[in-house]
C-alpha cells in the first residue's frame, strides 16, 4: 500500500516533503502539489499523512488486500497533543481511537531541525537520509554491493 | 501618476470602444477556458461524485438554515483569508496577491467602461484603487516566486527554474507590473516606453486570460468550492472519513509549535 494525495486538498505547503522519512514525497513539476514518486518504496509510516495540515494525504490499499472500500484516516491536533485514528472496515463496522502524539515533554527528544546544519547540493542529491550513516550506528559508509558481483540474467 | 486614469489617457488615441470590446474579450476567454477546462480535467464531474459520496456517508442531516449559516462562516473565515494556508508568510503573500488582483480587476472594468471616453468624469479614486491593486498583486506575487513556492523552499529548486504551474502566477504578474510600468511612463510623457509596455501590458492580459485551459486560473473557483464542502462535510459527520476532533485535550500536554517545512 502507498501514499497518494487529493489533488483538491493539497496546497503544496511541502510539509509531506520534509518529514517523509524514505524522501519519496516530492513536489510535482507540472502542478505545483505533492506527489509520491515511488509508491513502492512506500512504507505505509503515516509521517506525511499525519502531517498534511489539509489532509490531503491517504493510503491506498491494493485492490486484491482491500477491494471493498476500507478506510484508515488520521488527524492530528497539535495543539491538543493528540492524534485521532478513525478505521472504517470493509463492512462498514467504524472504530475511533484517540492517544497522545508522544508522552515524552515536548522540545526534549524532538531535534530542532530548521537550526541544524544546512546540507549541500551534494548531500541532497545522495543516497543516504538524514543522520546516516552516522544514524545508523555504523562506521564509515553504507555497505554496498559491487555491481560486478551480480548474477547475470533476470533474477529477483 | 497613482491618480491618473491610463485608459482615459489611452482613450484620446484609440477608440474606447476598442478598449472595452478587449476587456469583453478577455472575460469571454475565461468563461470559454474554464468550460473547456471543466470537460477536460472534468474537475466539476469529480466534485459533484464526492459530494454525492459525502452524502452516504453523512451521520446527520443539515438544514437549509445552518447550511447557509456554515457557508457564510466559510466565505468569511476561510476564502476571504486563505485560512487552508495557516498562519504564515504564504498566507500573508497570497491575501496581498489576492486582494490586490481583485482590486486591480474590478478598478479596470469600473474605468474602462465608466470614466474612459468623451464626456466622461474624471475619477481619481478609482485609478488610486487600479494603482494599490496592481502594487499589492506585484508585492504578493513577487514575494510568493521569488521565495515562497515550495519548489524553492522544500525541494531546493532555485528561483528562475520556470514550470507550467508557474503560468498563471507569472502571467498575473506580468499583467501588474506591466500596466505600472504602462501608466507611469504614459503620465511622464515617454511615448517609447509608454508603447512598449502597453504592447507587453495586451499581451500579459492574452496570455493569462487565454491560458485559463492550461493555467492554475480556475482554483479561484474550485479551491472555494472544494472549502465549501469540506466544511459542510466536518458538519454532516461525514469528515471524508476522518476521525471526529478529538475531546480530550488536557490530558495529553501543552501541544506542539510546528517548524516550517525549510531545512534544506
């Protein structure tokens, strides 16, 4: 399952943009909103769901996993602290939830990016994410495979 | 200048009717877009699906009464100060652009068709009204380019990268700084440059009134239409699906001040 936006909706805020933690949100070229540019590398995390302040973000479930019209949808009340999750089953059976966003004290683990470092061009154009490699734990670089290790022919 | 009626001073070299059958013109292009634009995008056909939709899903029936009371709320609070783009510079820049063009729009039938010609009064309220309209669309909209489009802020494209999504706000913006540029250099007497730009101020209006088909043009009607029926949906208990708002906010600490999307 993907994300995918309500072109009504959408007013291209890029919020979706910077808190996708995989980058896969972008702004389209043509239209100026938001766009998942690889549904399948979509995890289904809800970050831009939640953080779309128009809701205009939902998850697609695929035809065969949900053909009857199923619905999870969230919103999120910042300045309640709280974040409400109705799931609609395929049955019409509805369930609402409401839970705070997090129980730790605000601005404590939460990193104040806009004062952290700018990234070059370089580092934006790069396969690794935020705070990799060094995020992950590891020393040096991102293992990688050699492309000449491949097997030859079409494999999976 | 800022008092000074262009067309008038236009109308003493071309006839008036000319001038008014171009504005004619430019309104029969934006009914002539939007419909194309309508069967094309069949944006209408989709609003009205979804509206039906809402409707199923609805858990309680609006009165006529409280659905008037709710779209006035709508127009007031949420149209009239662009309420879907938060509190922010967006917000701001796009009041500026969009009070500004009205003014700059609605100034330019009443002196085309009311103080333009032989005969006619002179009005120094109105081309005032023309001038701070244009100033404001220009303030708006060079602000909202330059730095404010998400292309710039969150993917990190730089300022003069062009897209077609660009035509409607560069058209409107050509058309405002065009005709200030008109009407100073026609009131200080360069008739060069006073030419110049009423060529570049005609053909800015053509651009963005014959490019509605292709432009963002039309979300002055549907971006309304679509505020409308998000609120009338939040009131029906049909939400398009979203959980109702949550009632119980103590419990769960003070909230949160979001960061802008700007961090590259």
């Amino acid at each position: 399952m993907s994300t995918f936006v309500y072109m009504t909706r959408c007013d291209g805020c890029g919020h979706c943009v910077d808190i996708c933690p995989s980058d896969i949100m972008h702004i389209d070229e043509n239209i100026r909103r938001a766009v998942n540019i690889e549904p399948n590398f979509c995890w289904e995390c809800y970050s831009c769901v939640k953080a779309c302040p128009n809701h205009a973000i939902d998850v697609r479930g695929y035809a065969d996993f949900a053909p009857m019209g199923h619905s999870v949808r969230v919103r999120r009340e910042e300045e309640k602290g709280t974040i409400s999750w109705k799931i609609k089953f395929r049955n019409g059976t509805t369930k609402d939830f409401v839970s705070p966003i997090t129980t730790k004290p605000w601005g404590k683990f939460i990193p104040k990016l806009a004062e952290g470092e700018k990234p070059n061009q370089g580092e934006i154009n790069s396969q690794t994410l935020y705070t990799e490699p060094k995020g992950l734990n590891i020393d040096g670089e991102l293992p990688s495979v050699p492309k000449d290790s491949f097997k030859k022919g079409v494999y999976y | 200048m800022m008092s000074i009626n262009p067309y008038a001073m236009l109308a003493e070299t071309i006839t008036p009717l000319v001038i008014q059958g171009f504005v004619l013109v430019m309104l029969g292009l934006i009914v002539l877009g939007t419909i194309l634009q309508m069967i094309h995008h069949k944006n209408v056909t989709y609003f009205f699906n979804n509206a039906k939709k809402a409707k199923l899903a609805a858990e309680r029936e609006i009165g006529a009464g409280e659905k008037t009371a709710i779209i006035l709320k709508t127009v007031v609070r949420d149209i009239a100060t662009t309420a879907e783009l938060g509190a922010g510079k967006r917000r701001v820049a796009h009041v500026l652009g969009m009070y500004g063009t009205i003014l700059f729009w609605i100034a330019s039938i009443v002196l085309v068709f009311g103080y333009t010609g032989q005969g006619r009064s002179v009005s120094t309220v109105w081309p005032m009204i023309w001038h701070v309209g244009a100033i404001m669309t220009c303030v708006g909209g060079y602000w909202f380019w330059l730095f404010l489009r998400v292309d710039v802020l969150a993917e990190a494209h730089p300022w003069y990268r062009i897209i077609k999504a660009d035509l409607f706000v560069l058209a409107l913006l050509a058309c405002a700084t065009t005709g200030l540029a008109w009407s100073y250099f026609q009131s200080s007497g360069s008739a060069t440059f006073s030419y110049l730009f009423l060529v570049l101020f005609v053909t800015s209006n053509i651009v963005l009134f014959g490019g509605v088909y292709w432009s963002k043009f039309a979300h002055m009607i549907y971006k309304p239409g679509a505020a409308i029926q998000k609120n009338l949906a939040e009131a029906d208990g049909s939400r398009d699906n979203l959980p109702p708002l949550a009632d119980a906010p103590k419990q769960f600490g003070l909230g949160i001040k979001r960061e802008q999307p700007k961090h590259y």
